[in-house]
C-alpha cells in the first residue's frame, strides 16, 4: 500500500508538470524541459561515480514524510534505492517486527529442515540478527512505534528482549507494544521507561510477561491513554500504582491477567471512558470511581461490581453467572442512564416484575448460549416481557439463544391457547430480531405479544438456525452446531406459517430465514 502511494504521488507530480510546459511549435523546448523536469536526485557513489535516478525533485524531508509512510519491509526496500532513502530508513518511525513484516514464508519453507526443534532455533537466530541488524542501523531518532510480536519466544534470550527495548525507547516514542506468544516468565524491564523515555507514551500494550511497577513508576506514564495487558502476570496492587498517576489514561483493557483478585480504578483517571475486563479467572472485585467511564465490558465468571452511574454502554458475558436476571434487578439503580446492554449467559431464571426501570435504554441484546444439549428447557421465554416492561425509551431488541437440541414444550404439541399480557404497551421499540427462533411454545408466546403491544414496530425479524458458518460468507458449506437443529429450523416456519403470520400488522416488515436452500434443502 505504501508503495503504490510512492507511484500515485510520483505520477501525479509529473503530470502537473508536464501541464506547466507551454507546447512549442517544433517540439524542441516541451522536449528539453521534459528532459530536464525528469533529471533529478543525482548522488555520489563511491569511486567518483554518479547514480542518476529519474523521479521528481522534491525536498528530502518531503521524501523522509513519504519513507515514513511505508511498512518497515517496503521502507527497507526502498532504502537499497539510494542514500537518501537510506538516511530516511534509519529514521523510520514506526518499527514493527512480526513474522509477517520479517520473514518470506516461502523462502522460509524451503529451507525448512525435517528436525522442527532445529527448524525453531534457525528462524529465532535469524530473527535475532535481523532486529538486531535494524536496531543497531537506526539512528534511534524518530521512533514513534514500536511492536515487537514475537511468536517462538522459547529460543529467544531474555537478555535480546531487553536489549531491543533500550536500543528503541527514546523519547519522543508514543507506541509500544510488547506482544509475546509464550508462556513466559519474561520480567519486562520498567527500568526502559524511565529517565523521560516513558513521558510520550500514548499507547502501552504487554502480553504474556511479568510487570512489576515499584512506587513511582506511573509518574513516568504521564502521557498514556491507552494501557492494555493481555497474559501479564501483575497484583491489583501494583496496577493501582500504576493507575494512579496516569492521569490522561481513557482506555484500560485487561485479559487473563490471574494474579489480579480486586480490581480498583481511582476517581482521578478523571478521562477513564472506557474499561474492558476478560477472563481474569481469580477477578472478585471490580470497583470504578472513575466519574466518567461510559463503556464496561466483562467476560468471566461471578465478580462484585460497582462502575459509576456514568455508563451508557455495558457488555457482560458471563459463565456460572444468572447475569440476565441480576441486570434486570440490579443495574437500574447502579447505571440509571444506561443505554445500550448486551448480556450473554448459559444460565438462566423466569425474570418477575420488579422495580426500577432503565429509562433511557435503547438498545437490548440477550444471549443464551450453550456449548452442549440444550437450554434451560424449563426456561419461560415469556417472562422477557417484564425486561421489555422496564424499558420504556427501548428501539432495538435481539433475543439470540445457541444450543445443540431444543427441549422446550412446542407449541405444535400443545392445543392450548397462547398466553397473554394485556395493559403492556411498548410504545417505542422499532426493530426486534430473534436468532434461534424454535417452535418452544414460550418462545412463540413472546413474539405474538410483541407483534400486538408494539405499537411502533416496523421490522421483525426470525431467524430460525444459528449457523456456526455460512456459505454466504465464503464457507465450503453452511455448519451448524447440532443436525437436530435444521430439524428444529423446518418445525420453526411451520410455527410461523400457523402462528405468527396472521398476527403481523400491514406495517411491519417480517423477514424469516430458514435453513440454507443450498446446504439443507432437503434435510427435514
């Protein structure tokens, strides 16, 4: 991409000077000024001789802006075009190494031996003398980024880790990321942030590492506004002393980091707006002051949480953890201006009419997803009313439920009459999808009540398989989870034929999808 915008800039420069040149009548001057617009960027090689190279003259900072804009293999191409190029390669300011930015896999595959054990200490040598190779070139100067994702951390020393970040971290960089794919007890050395080389940090991504910050350290952060430890083994302790001077930080994401059990977000990070906790297994507290953090998001399992009543946004995905029915019970009081909730559970209760609203939710997203057999087969689908009663301002609704079989009491069995909720009137909600919609009679029970007591309903959709891949999307074949549920999917539109189609108002647009007409056409 770099280099195609290298041509694109280079032509365009020599069309608008060809445009300058007034034509002459026998051609001479339009040729002699093409000739001389086109001989620039003459430059001495050694043993007196001249390398002359055709392009338009431009300033060499303007030739440095463009080097600066191609990724570091294309950047090193071009530094073997001249010596100007060659100054402006030492000065790259973004330094990305990655097996994809280094290595020719082609190349590499050929001279793959049959011992991967050797094959592993070859490529780590390599990969060694080549960052070193960069490192010890560049002028240190510039560096705005660096990203070091390092795969086969095992045949790599430490101590090479350690060197590349103080050849590197100078002042002035903003990026650094620390992407390591082992489980490593690698200590990253904060020692590398100090002296000013850390107050520009914008941007401090670490996985799979141990980071200890003393007291102090985070004084060093002054910058940051994005921190994000993936794999790092750090205590809620030694992360609160990072937080607590990093002061213009706006977002912090954390993921299986095990040693943190209480997570605590001090009232200073005044530009906190947004908190991303995955799957830190031994995580029992989270607790934010931060007074302006507008997004939360959690996977894991049962946590303690207290955020503020500043959020907008939550996302929970939760394992062990009734979560559908402790957002509907607890978080009207602890996040009353709530507008979008996204909740995803395998565990699940009838939800009763309770208390406290969320006046000014839009957007709702429910998920039941199990990774076997069925859902809750004792699950009333219909209780889901008294989640829609509390969200007077609500526009959007997708009800999505994954599972392999379908245990619930069809409606096609069942001759009795549906159920119904009078005096219900969701005045606001517009669009409502359901994903894994079954012939489960509480299921259908829920979708008539919404086509009759939303009153401002315009689309409807009912999507009756929850296909792991489509061959819509470039799959060989349409999978899914269970053959049981292509099953379930034909009984779902015979439900919809006989139960949900003559309940749709002239005004709603109903989309139904079925199973692939390509793939499972003929399985009943």
């Amino acid at each position: 991409m770099g280099l195609l915008a290298l041509q694109r800039l280079m032509s365009m420069q020599r069309d608008r000077r060809h445009h300058q040149i007034q034509p002459h009548r026998n051609g001479l001057i339009a040729s002699l000024a093409k000739r001389k617009e086109l001989t620039c960027l003459q430059e001495d090689k050694p043993g007196g001789k001249k390398l002359r190279r055709l392009g338009p003259s431009l300033p060499e900072e303007i030739w440095a802006h463009i080097h600066s804009l191609l990724s570091l293999r294309d950047a090193a191409r071009a530094a073997c075009v001249s010596h100007l190029f060659q100054r402006s390669w030492k000065c790259h300011p973004d330094l990305t190494f990655s097996k994809e930015t280094i290595f020719n896999e082609n190349l590499y595959r050929k001279n793959k031996t049959s011992d991967e054990t050797t094959s592993n200490g070859v490529k780590a040598l390599r990969l060694v003398m080549i960052i070193y190779h960069i490192l010890k070139n560049h002028s240190g100067n510039g560096v705005k980024a660096l990203r070091l994702e390092i795969d086969d951390v095992a045949n790599i020393s430490a101590c090479y880790l350690n060197d590349w970040l103080h050849l590197a971290v100078k002042p002035g960089i903003e990026e650094l990321a620390l992407l390591l794919h082992d489980d490593l007890d690698y200590n990253f050395p904060y020692s590398v942030l100090l002296n000013g080389s850390a107050n520009t940090i914008r941007d401090l991504r670490l996985s799979s590492c141990v980071f200890r910050p003393v007291a102090g350290f985070s004084s060093c952060l002054r910058s940051l506004t994005s921190l994000e430890l993936s794999e790092v083994y750090i205590t809620g302790d030694e992360l609160g002393c990072l937080l607590s001077s990093s002061f213009a930080l706006e977002e912090l994401v954390l993921a299986y980091c095990k040693e943190i059990t209480c997570l605590k977000i001090p009232c200073v990070l005044q530009r906190l707006s947004q908190l991303v906790v995955t799957d830190c297994e031994n995580l029992e507290v989270i607790k934010s002051k931060a007074p302006n953090l507008t997004v939360f998001e959690y996977t894991g399992g049962v946590v303690e949480v207290s955020i503020g009543d500043a959020v907008l946004d939550i996302m929970i995905s939760a394992s062990g953890w009734n979560v559908v029915h402790y957002a509907r019970a607890k978080l009207p009081q602890m996040v009353p201006n709530l507008e979008t909730l996204d909740i995803t559970s395998s565990l699940a209760t009838d939800i009763p009419f309770l208390p406290g609203k969320f006046l000014h939710l839009k957007h709702l997203c429910i998920s039941f997803m199990v990774s076997a057999g069925a859902f809750c087969p004792d699950y009333d689908y219909f209780s889901l009313v008294s989640f829609l009663d509390a969200c007077p301002s609500l526009e959007t609704l997708m009800l999505s439920v994954t599972q392999e079989i379908v245990e619930h009491d069809s409606v096609l069995g069942d001759s009795s009459h549906l159920r119904q909720m009078p005096g219900h009137c969701h005045a606001s909600i517009k669009d409502v999808k359901i994903i894994g919609f079954c012939s489960a009679k509480s299921m259908v029970e829920l979708t008539v009540h919404i086509l009759e007591n939303a009153v401002s309903l315009e689309r409807l959709t009912l999507d009756t398989v929850c296909y792991d891949l489509r061959c819509s999307d470039g799959a060989s074949k349409c999978s899914v989870g269970h053959k049981n549920m292509i099953t379930e999917a034909h009984k779902a539109l015979v439900v919809v034929r006989s139960y949900i189609l003559e309940k749709v108002p002239s005004t709603v647009e109903l989309n139904v999808v079925g199973p692939c007409s390509q793939c499972h056409a003929v399985e009943n």
